[in-house]
C-alpha cells in the first residue's frame, strides 16, 4: 500500500510538472502568434 501510494504521488508530481510545462509552451506560442 505504500509503494502504491509512493508511486501515484510520484506520478502525480510528474504530471502536474508537464501539464505546467505544456502551458508554458502554449503561452509561448500565442505570444508569438502575436
């Protein structure tokens, strides 16, 4: 059980770090667009 819950926090750091990471390139993007 707490392997499971290491792993699912683990993976939610990572994703929360590229949901971050592709909103910045989006931001980037329309800046440019402009």
């Amino acid at each position: 059980m707490r392997v499971f819950l290491f792993f699912s926090n683990r993976s939610g750091c990572l994703g929360s770090l590229l949901i971050s990471l592709v909103g910045t390139a989006i931001l980037l993007l329309v800046l440019l667009a402009l």
